[in-house]
C-alpha cells in the first residue's frame, strides 16, 4: 500500500521550487493582513491543503508574534508537525479533532480563522466555511487552487487524472465559497489572486512531469533532479539557507505586476477571498 504523500514530507524537506515560491508569496499576504488588522489570534483549519511539508502555513503568522492554532484529524501528522515547530523553536496549540462539522471553539475566538487550498478534500466544505466564519470574531481567510490555469488543466486532463475523482472539485469555485461566507455574515475586504509565477501549476516535481509527459531527456532530468535541484522553506526558516527567499522571489514580476487581479487569473495558480464580520 501506497503511503500518503504527507508523511514523506515530515522528514525530507525538499517541496520543490513551486511550493517554496507558493510559500513565500502567501507569507507576504499574511504580513499585509496582520499589519493592516492588528491580527493577534489565528486559527489555521484543516491545517493541510497545501503541496510539500503539511502544517507549517502558519509559520509566518507566528513569527509575527500571533497566537497560532492548528487543528488536523490524523494524530500521526499532528505528532510529526509538533515536532517540526519544536524545530523551528516556535509555540502554537496543536488540536486533534476528526468532526469538521463542529469546531471544538467557542463563537469569536480568533482574530483570522482561514484554509488554503484544503477544500475539496473535506466532506462537507460548506459546514467547515459556515464554522470558520462562527469562530472568527473578525476576518475568515479562504483560497483555492485556480481552474482556470494551465497547469490545472494540464493536471486534470493529462498527467494526473487519477487525482480528481478522490476531491470534491466544486469547491475551487470562488463564487461559490463567498456565497456560503455572505450568507453566513461576512462582508468582504479583498479578493484576487496569488502565486503567479512564469511556470504552470502541476503540483508535482518537473521531473515527474516530465515522465508523465512521455519526455525523456537526460539533460532535463538532470537539470531538476539531485543536489542541485532542491528546494527547503524550513532550510529558510532554520537560517540554513538565508539566501533562498532572495533566490526564489526573483521569479515573483508576475505577482508584483501592477495588474488588475482578473487578468493575472489567468495564470495564477491560486484565487483567495477575505471577509470580515
């Protein structure tokens, strides 16, 4: 039996350049809203959803001095992402619970309660929305993988089919997620796009993509494989690799281009809406 890509992850590092750069441009949205709302409490649930090592979204947020918790329904990832933030040397409240019906917190107990890109893995998301807006005594985070870019199409249809029928793919609609946020109270403050970059959305190693796509080089191959070829966000936040920030975000013009967002979806790999009650 096959074992699930996270647990790869709670010990070898290596994400890949897309999810590296993923990272840091979601860890500068993050820093624009705690500068803008004076964010203090956070709630991250489910924790995963994102590619590469699972429950560290959050970092950011906690070097910023947040009081950050983190809820997951698989004891074994809970125990391995504890111990990643031991690593890291930053505290969070690590919460076990298996029901996303209902979330073992009281109504308005965190400044930002969000999810990035976990939806469609839950078997009810509307109920999980209904209850990050209840525990949210101001702003709710929400963003999904974008359908609309090529390498979602790419995944879908060519090199990774077997992917889609195990999710729930309504929930990449953003208009359908705001209307379970708008009928449940929030009012909106920002939506748009994220993650940008000049290569498509596979979510999968270049050299994988390669492989499926029937591609057989050795000099590509070896161009996105070995020593060379790795790419470590907690190598960045153990001060390891001070440079790596530096060295990825020079692929970040396309993020940066002053540009209406509706026109960057066309590209960008992730849409995300925020609203406050």
């Amino acid at each position: 039996m096959t074992e699930p890509v996270w647990k790869k992850y709670l010990t070898d590092w290596n994400e890949g350049l897309g999810v590296v750069y993923e990272r840091f441009v979601l860890n500068d949205y993050l820093d624009r809203l705690v500068d803008r709302f004076n964010l203090q409490t956070v709630l991250e649930a489910p924790l995963y959803g994102m590619a590469g090592v699972s429950g560290i979204n959050s970092v950011r947020l906690a070097q910023r001095g947040c009081a950050v918790t983190l809820v997951d329904n698989n004891w074994e990832r809970l125990i391995g992402i504890t111990k990643i933030w031991g690593r890291l040397n930053l505290s969070a409240k690590f919460v076990y619970h298996d029901d996303w019906v209902k979330l073992p917190f009281p109504d308005n107990s965190f400044d930002l309660a969000w999810q990035w890109a976990g939806l469609w893995y839950l078997p009810n998301a509307q109920v999980l929305l209904k209850e990050l807006v209840r525990v949210s005594r101001r702003l709710v985070f929400v963003a999904m993988p974008n359908n609309l870019q090529v390498g979602y199409l790419l995944r879908k249809y060519l090199i990774d089919r077997d992917f889609f029928p195990t999710i729930d793919e309504r929930w990449v609609s953003m208009n359908r997620i705001k209307r379970v946020l708008k009928t449940s109270g929030l009012n909106f403050v920002d939506e748009g796009v994220l993650d940008v970059p000049p290569w498509p959305d596979t979510v999968m190693p270049a050299a994988e993509v390669l492989k499926r796509l029937g591609i057989r080089s050795q000099k590509l191959n070896q161009q996105f494989t070995g020593e060379g070829w790795t790419w470590n966000t907690m190598a960045y936040y153990l001060n390891e690799q001070p440079d790596l920030r530096e060295r990825v975000m020079k692929y970040a013009f396309l993020d940066h281009a002053p540009l209406p967002w509706q026109i960057k979806a066309i590209w960008a790999h992730h849409r995300y809406v925020v609203g406050i009650k």
